[in-house]
C-alpha cells in the first residue's frame, strides 16, 4: 500500500507589525491624539512658565506659590501645599484616565488579542528594562549616591512626545500611531506599578483595606450604569484620602477606579449583552460608560491636571548653578542617557527581536527607521519621570534639582532627535494619511478600512 504524503495545508497569514487596526479603533485612537495633542502643547507652556519664572527675578515669588498650604491643619495628613496637592492630588486625574483607557484596551482594543498585544508589552518592557539598568551602572560607577531614582528614565510622556509629533510630522501612519499610544499606556500601567510597590512610605495597611469600601461601592454604581456625581465624585475623593493615608501613592487609588467602569455598552437592541470581539470588530464598546467617562474627564486631565502639574514640577532654578559640575553629575548623566539611549535601544531591539523570533515583518508602508523614531520620542519622559523623582528624593531637595534639569535636558534631547529622524520621511507620511482618509464612496468609513488590500 503505498502511502502519499498529505498535500501541505494553507500557510498561517504572516504577522504584520505595526498593521491598521480596526475603524472604530481608529477612529477613537484619532479622539484621543487630538485631545492630548493639545494638552501636550499645554504642558509644555506649564514647563516654559515654570523655567523662566523660576530663574527670573521673581523666583522667590514661584517657590512660595508652591509652599502654600490652602487647608493648614487638615485631618489625614491633608495639610500639603500647592505643589504636592498637583502631584497627588491632579495626578489621580491623570491615572484615573489612564485606568479608563487601560480597561479599554484590554478589553476591546489592541491589547486583547494576544498577537497584537506581545508587540507594545514588549517594548514597554524593553523600554523599561534597560534604562533603568543603564541608570544604576552609571549612578554605580559615580559612587552609587542617587539608586533610589532607579525609575525615573522608565516613562514616557504622550502628551509631550505628542505635542512634538505635531510639530515635525503629524501624517504618521495609523499603525504607527497606534502603536505609539498603547506603548505609553502600557508604560502607564508598569509605572504605576512601580510607584505602588518601591515608592511606598510609612506603609498603613489599615486606610489602605478601608480605601476598598469606597472602591468596591464606586464599582457597584457603575457596573449598575448609575453616573450620579454626586456620588461617584465623594466616593473617589474618600478613596484618595485613604488611599494618601495608607503611605501608598495616591494616584494609584486613580487607576483603580478606572478598572472598575465597563467598557462595554450594557444591552445590545437584541437584549444581549455585546462580547469583546463585538467590541474590537464593530465598536461596541465604545459607548460603555468608560468611554464615556474617558470622553468626559480627559479633557481635564490634558487640559488642566498635567499642565498644572508641570507648572509646580518643571520649575528647577538654573541662576548661579555650576553647568559643567551638572552636566558630569552621574544622577543627571544616568538619566539622561536612560531616557535618551535606554528608551531608544530597549523598544527599538525588543521590536526587532520580537520580528525575527515570529518571523513577523513590517507593515508595507513602515520601515525600521519609522520605528527608531518612535522609540526615540519615547524617550520623551516628563510628567512620571518628574513624579519618580519627586517620590524618590523629595520635593526641593538638592537631588530633585538635578533630576528636573536632567529630565528636562533627556527629553529635549530625544525630542530632537526624533524630529530629524521622522521629519526625513514627511512626505511618505503625507501620502499615506491621505490614502487612509479616502472614502471614496461617501459612506463615512475610509477605504482602507473596508478593503485593507486597496493600496
């Protein structure tokens, strides 16, 4: 009997990095790029202000703004000043959103299929990894003064690495986008981790099990659809108060929240209750209560929380300073080189190690020098890494100085030279933002998106 070898079945489809995802997540990618966009301009008019009242006559008149304590005496150790009140208290705005968006993802976007999550998980890892041991090597070799800010080069700021995107090429293609934006929130996510677990101080279990009962009624209410603010907004704010009790960060109590609202709508016309594939293939979940919410708040958080933030962060005094003695300080020499050459080599090799172990390759209208400009305005670390550094070594200490101006220089830097880089292929960008806009038969979806092989 002779036996035939069976013929060989249909090849898996390759793996394509950096490939369009679906309409509806394109449309609510280009929501939320417009919105921070615009809050990344105003965060960096806060950084600005900030420097120049800072080292101008009038510095005096900037350090006590931030002294200020508005409720002196407060219960639960709620008698802090301005500038702390922005970092623990604005900041939970900032991370509530990021837990909205977070849920989102996992839920109906990009991050719940497995094979497009691995891409930004992994060089948010990569990107994490190895600028936070760049910076111990190097804080090491200087005598080890400064391991505490270890994370201060592990986070990338979207709104600033944004509002320099619009500057130098606004056309990037959607998947490039795409990725850019689930890469940060992915670095969110990691960078809240490490703040709750290493920057905890005077750790109080007891407020921190009472901050649940707030949490878990929060939970109910929304789970339930109920948005009365009248009781979600007194709700969050005792969360806060003993979540800022407990010694762990406060904003940590932000992103929690945010865990708890659905994403998806709550009945579909049918009486059914829509799935997480419904949601990523038609956009089903994007009238959950989350991104409602997230319609609703980030606005707040871009538009005034950060900006705010940055106003009391960035103000580090340069007047009477030894340059050269800042510039060869090794905190501020691992810092820099972490966000500018750890951020940049960490995702740029994760992602291509990634492509050669699955054998994936580039989308048709991406090339590797796409990518390395990603990576390298990912070095743009502003609003976390500043937060890090204020956690690690003190608000005004002679270390939190070094660590604003070394911030500050290291995403100057990666900013820079992500501009030379992408700006190279501005005009490539431009045709295909226009081929990604074309609807030609008016119908509201671009043809890229009904007919993904149309080039």
């Amino acid at each position: 009997m002779n036996s035939r070898t069976p013929p060989p079945g249909p090849r898996p489809p390759k793996i394509r990095l950096f490939s369009r995802s679906s309409w509806p997540e394109a449309r609510h990618l280009a929501d939320v790029l417009r919105t921070e966009t615009v809050g990344g301009a105003l965060l960096l008019s806060g950084a600005v202000i900030a420097l120049l009242w800072a080292n101008s006559p009038w510095s005096d008149s900037y350090t006590r703004l931030g002294e200020v304590v508005p409720w002196p005496g407060a219960p639960w150790h709620l008698d802090l000043d301005l500038a702390t009140w922005a970092a623990d208290g604005l900041l939970a705005i900032f991370f509530f959103v990021v837990g909205l968006e977070l849920k989102r993802e996992f839920v109906a976007g990009d991050l719940r299929d497995p094979r497009r999550a691995a891409l930004p998980v992994a060089a948010a890892l990569g990107g994490m990894l190895l600028p936070a041991l760049i910076y111990v090597a190097v804080v090491l070799s200087g005598g080890g003064e400064g391991l505490r800010g270890w994370a201060i080069p592990t986070a990338t700021d979207i709104a600033f690495a944004l509002a320099v995107l619009a500057v130098v090429s606004s056309h990037l293609p959607q998947g490039l986008r795409a990725f850019l934006l689930t890469l940060a929130v992915v670095d969110d996510l990691f960078a809240i981790t490490i703040i709750a677990i290493f920057y905890t101080a005077d750790f109080h279990p007891v407020p921190l099990l009472a901050a649940l009962a707030p949490i878990g009624l929060f939970a109910v209410l929304v789970q339930r659809g109920r948005t009365w603010w009248w009781a979600l907004i007194p709700l969050a704010i005792a969360a806060w108060t003993l979540m800022h009790a407990s010694g762990v960060h406060a904003t940590v109590a932000g992103v929690l929240l945010g865990f708890t609202v659905p994403v998806l709508a709550r009945r579909r016309a049918g009486g059914d209750r829509p799935t997480a594939a419904d949601a990523g293939a038609a956009g089903a979940g994007e009238d959950g209560l989350a991104a409602r919410l997230e319609h609703r708040w980030r606005p707040v958080s871009a538009g005034f929380a950060v900006p705010v933030f940055a106003l009391f962060a960035a103000g580090v005094t340069l007047r009477g300073t030894d340059l050269g003695a800042l510039l060869t300080d090794p905190m501020v020499i691992a810092i820099v080189a972490g966000l500018v050459l750890g951020k940049c080599i960490g995702i740029f090799g994760s992602t291509y190690l990634l492509a050669r172990f699955t054998r994936a390759e580039l989308d048709e209208d991406i090339t590797w020098a796409d990518l390395l400009g990603i990576a390298l305005l990912a070095g743009v670390g502003f609003t976390v890494s500043l937060l890090i550094g204020d956690l690690a070594f003190g608000a005004g200490s002679t270390a939190d100085d070094r660590v604003k101006a070394a911030v500050l220089l290291g995403s100057v830097i990666s900013a820079g030279l992500a501009a030379a880089v992408l700006s190279r292929r501005n005009a490539t960008y431009r045709r295909v933002a226009e081929r990604e806009r074309l609807d030609a038969d008016g119908d509201g979806v671009p043809d890229v998106y009904q007919h993904p092989d149309a080039r």
